[in-house]
C-alpha cells in the first residue's frame, strides 16, 4: 500500500489562559477561554453547532497527541462521537 501526504497545520500560540467556559452569543453557543479576570478572552469555536463541554488537556506542550482517525482522501470530520461502544448482552 502507498502512503500518501500528511496533511499537517500548526496553531497560533495561545495565551496560558486558565478558564474554559461555554458562552451563549446570539443564537449559538461556543466555547471561550479567558484568565481569572475575564482578558484574554479568546474564542476556541466558531461552528454553527452547539458546543457546550470544554476540557482542558493536561497535557498542554502538546505531548501524548494520539492519532485517533484519518478522513479519506478529500474529505474532512466535522464532529465526532466520543462514547464509548456499548457492551453486548451476555
């Protein structure tokens, strides 16, 4: 089997803002990080779906990234379900 190109991006630094929070604007509702004082407000989504369950990895260098998925070739994940796959009866 060929490989074929990775696709790789890098992100903006960010600040070490120690808050996540979900916060309703207009008719949608994204998720937000800001320090103790409420500056450096940065908005961490901006799709037209609801997002309302931040987490904050403890692993913020960016260590410990694990591939979970690969889009096929000209297509891209919008969303992701993250339960676990449910255990069939005994």
């Amino acid at each position: 089997m060929k490989r074929r190109a990775v696709w790789s991006f890098q992100t903006r630094a960010l600040p070490d803002n120690r808050y996540l929070y979900a916060r309703a604007v207009g008719n949608n509702t994204d998720i937000y990080s800001s320090n103790e004082t409420g500056a450096n407000l940065v908005r961490l989504t901006s799709a037209m779906t609801v997002e309302t369950a931040p987490q904050l990895s403890p692993n913020r260098d960016g260590t410990g990234l694990t591939l979970l998925a690969t889009a096929p070739a000209g297509r891209h994940f919008r969303e992701c379900d993250w339960r676990p796959p449910s255990k069939a009866a005994a």
